[in-house]
C-alpha cells in the first residue's frame, strides 16, 4: 500500500482542512489513507497500530473481511426505503440482536446520540403512559462526569463546562449524581423518576470502573423505586470489556439497553434502543422515527456484527488479551504511569504529569508508530481493536515505556 505520487502531502491536506472543516476537533496531526485489522497508513505510507479503534467503533478492526462482504453483498442489491415501507433486512437484524442482547424489541437508528435521545423519549414517554407520572414532570437522574453524545439535550446533563459552555438554554427534566455513589441514586430516585441512565463504564471520563455491586444496585434500586434502568452501552458494548455488554460482568439485565459505534462495525453509522417489550411498546406510529434509521444497508452490516459476537470469540480475546494489558500496565506503575483502570481490552491510563500531558504523551506515541487519544490532563485511553494479537500488544506497551522514559 503506497500513496500515489501525485497525491498532497499529511501536512498540505491538514492545511487545507484549516479554511474549511469547522474546528469542534483537535485531532493528532496523521493524516490516515488505508487500514487493514489493527494497522493504518498515512499518505506518505507509514504503518501505525491503532490503539484507538475509533472509540470502539472499530472493535473487530479495519475492514473485517465478513463485515465488508456483508456490506458488498447489500450495496448490490438495495441501501435504503425509509421506514414508509419495510426491507428484507431489518427482522433478521431485531430478532438477532434482541437475541443476544437478553431484551425484546429494537428501535434502529444511526447515532449513537439519536440512540441516547430515543432512549430519553422512551422513558419519558413510559413515565407517563404507565408509571403515571403528571405530564411534563418526568425526570432522569444520571451520574456526573457522564458522556452521551453532544446534542443540545444530552449536554444539558453533563457535567463537562467544555461540552455546555455557549450552547445554552439547556434542556430540563434531568438530576446528576455522583457516579458509584447508590446513596446519592437512592436519595434522587422519586416518584418523578422515569429512569436512571449511567454508562456501566464511563469512558470518556477515564475508563473509570464503578465498584462491585454498583450495577447490582442499581438494578434492584430501580426495580424497587418503579423506574427505568438505562444502559449506555455505546462504547463499552459489543465484546470491547470481554463480555458481550458490560453490564454482563454483575449479571445485571437493564430495562432499556443503548448501543452505537461498533455495531455499525467501522463501516456505516448504526445504532439501536433495545429494550423490554412493556417499555417499547409505548411508542405507537409517528411519535418517533428515523429515515436512514433500520436502512438495509445498516441492517446488513449490523447482522454481520451480531454473527461475530454471537460465536464468542471476539469476547473471549477481548478477555484473554485484557490479561496482556494489564500485566503490562502493571509493569509501568511507578515507571511513568500513577495508576490505571483496566478491564477487557480497554484501559484509562494515568500518566506522571511531570513527563506530560496526555496530548503530548500521544503525540510523542504517534512519533512512534502508535495511536492513542488523551482523555482528561494526563489520561490516555487505550482501546485497541479485539483482532489486536498479542505480540502487537505487547509492542505497543512496549512503545509506550520507551517513550515515558524518554519524557520528562
């Protein structure tokens, strides 16, 4: 794979971005041109590990050849109707992926996001038809330093100024918690809650892991207190924590389950509401819908998806290889890195601040053939794809002890 000498350069094209792209990103300066498993190229035809996997959106990794034959197959035949009409390719996809998922019924839309906002509606709207709350009186309680998605709706709930700061009035009906705190959940549940919404892992915050039980209790909390339990699984979802969903590591079933990213398997934007049937029946025709929402493109890809889970393996390697990352994360502590949250293939990293920022540590790991992101100071996040072997692994950890010790 070796760009076309007529092509720009990383530099020219970052460039010619500047004048015209909106600057709502700050991405590292590589400019990526093709990808295969875990590895990408640039334009100039460097190789990198990408340790990244697009936020768990590429969670079976660059181009997984099922994936890409399912999305070949469905480009020759037909992409899109709209939901006025049905395709042959949404009741395969439902059944399959309530099937895996332990639920009934799937609402499939594009976005993460529009997921979350779906999922509000639905609560909301089950408030009201079935827990009998007032109308207009529904709340949502969610923990603090959240990450659901960027709509003016979810940023009214999160707790990162960066995220609120100039896109007010913001939207009410919302309650924030501290995360793994079931006192501070037990004393904001009332009669007005029509659900509890909390990534089971919050990831953007630093991959921070809640105690054992948390899950637990906050299952039966709601069960007790008549509300809704909403699972964001969007990024921790999908094999990437060596379970099928996260919430699986306390046995716990939520009520309504979100999921995004790797579902769409790095190739079209899928996502989905899935959820107990008394909670999605609640929605009847018109009050909510989506044109490329369920589309048989989308619908094929995201079968493809729930066929490699459905055999096992991707969970079981994010789980075996979650042993490789850890020990290696162990091997750093005191070398460089203070402390680290680790389960599955997914890892927030504390970096000694005196050897940088995580924007600078990441910086210095591209240098260096290796691509992560920063996350909040001096976090890194490491979520390689699941087809990472671990040899590859290893080099990465490696890397990074190379460039902790070249740092400071």
């Amino acid at each position: 794979m070796t760009a076309p000498a007529h092509a720009r350069t990383s530099a020219d094209l970052i460039r010619a971005e500047e004048p015209v792209l909106a600057h709502n990103y700050h991405p590292l300066p590589v400019v990526v041109a093709r990808a295969e498993g875990a590895w990408v190229e640039d334009v100039e035809g460097r190789r990198y590990l990408d340790m990244l996997a697009g936020y768990s959106a590429l969670n079976f990794g660059h181009r997984h050849p099922g994936l890409i034959r399912a999305a070949h197959d469905q480009l020759d035949r037909l992409t899109l109707t709209s939901r006025a009409f049905h395709n042959d390719r949404l009741a395969e996809f439902a059944e399959r992926l309530a099937a895996l998922t332990g639920l009934d019924m799937v609402l499939p839309m594009n976005t993460g996001a529009e997921a979350v906002e779906s999922g509000i509606k639905v609560a909301r709207k089950w408030a009201y038809d079935v827990k009998g709350v007032p109308d207009g009186q529904a709340t949502i309680v969610v923990a603090a330093d959240n990450f659901h998605g960027r709509t003016t709706t979810i940023v009214s709930f999160s707790t990162d100024e960066s995220a609120r700061a100039g896109f007010g009035p913001f939207t009410p009906g919302f309650k924030v918690v501290p995360y793994n705190d079931l006192a501070a959940l037990e004393e904001a549940v009332d009669e007005t809650t029509a659900a509890v919404l909390i990534e089971p892992i919050q990831g953007e915050a630093g991959v921070i892991i809640p105690d054992a039980g948390y899950l637990t209790g906050v299952r039966e909390l709601t069960r007790r207190k008549g509300c809704l339990f909403i699972a964001d699984e969007i990024q921790s979802g999908l094999g990437r924590t060596g379970r099928t969903l996260a919430v699986e590591h306390e046995s716990v079933v939520p009520d309504v389950l979100l999921l995004g990213k790797a579902l769409g398997g790095g190739i079209v934007p899928v996502s989905a509401v899935v959820a107990r049937r008394e909670v999605m029946g609640v929605l009847g025709p018109g009050e909510h819908g989506s044109t490329f929402g369920g589309n048989p493109l989308a619908a094929a890809v995201g079968t493809a998806v729930v066929g490699l889970l459905e055999t096992g393996e991707f969970q079981r390697r994010a789980d075996d290889l979650g042993l490789v990352l850890r020990e290696g994360l162990e091997a750093l502590r005191g070398h460089g890195v203070t402390g680290y949250r680790a389960r599955g293939l997914w890892a927030g990293v504390d970096v000694d601040p005196a050897l940088g920022t995580g924007r600078e540590i990441s910086e210095r790991l591209m240098r260096e053939g290796i691509l992560v992101k920063d996350t909040h100071g001096s976090t890194i996040r490491l979520a390689p794809p699941l087809t990472v072997t671990a040899d590859e692994l290893r080099s990465a950890l490696g890397t990074l002890e190379k460039v902790l010790g070249q740092a400071g």
